[in-house]
C-alpha cells in the first residue's frame, strides 16, 4: 500500500500536537499493514462521496480516499469538531 499525503494534509499535520502526530505514526503502520484493522476504526464520511475516515485517537481523525487498490490519498487531519465542517 502506497500513501500519498496532500499538500493540505501536511500543512494541517503540521499544527497537530506533537503527541497527536506521534499517535498517527502507529495509526499510519497499522493502516500500511492492513487498512481494514478495526483498531483503526474506518467509517464513509457521509458529505464527501468516496471519503473514508480513520481515527488517530477519539478526538482526531484522518479523511481520505483510494485513488486505486493499493493508492491511498490522505487529504485532510484535524480535530473532529473541525474536520467535519
């Protein structure tokens, strides 16, 4: 599986916490070896058609999409009261 991170990924990443961006890392590992992991608690984002999302913990969340079986695009990081606007 290939990751490719958007320019606006990484400039929301970069805001993140360092504690939070530390969490991804493990999140990230988990989603390299099987995307499908419950730990990863994968769910469809209703307003965006195509978008996933996974949870880096309960309160932060990463949004993207395969661009084909083994591409996906990580698009978007935030807290979830903000990433859902």
């Amino acid at each position: 599986m290939e990751i490719i991170r958007t320019e606006d990924f990484e400039q929301s990443f970069r805001k993140l916490p360092s504690e939070i961006q530390r969490l991804y890392a493990v999140q990230k590992d988990r989603f390299l070896s099987n995307w499908r992991d419950p730990r990863l608690h994968i769910k469809k984002v209703k307003t965006l058609p195509y978008a996933l999302s996974f949870r880096i913990t309960r309160r932060y969340r990463v949004f993207f999409y395969f661009k084909d079986a083994e591409t996906a695009v990580f698009f978007d990081v935030d807290h979830r009261k903000d990433i859902y606007r």
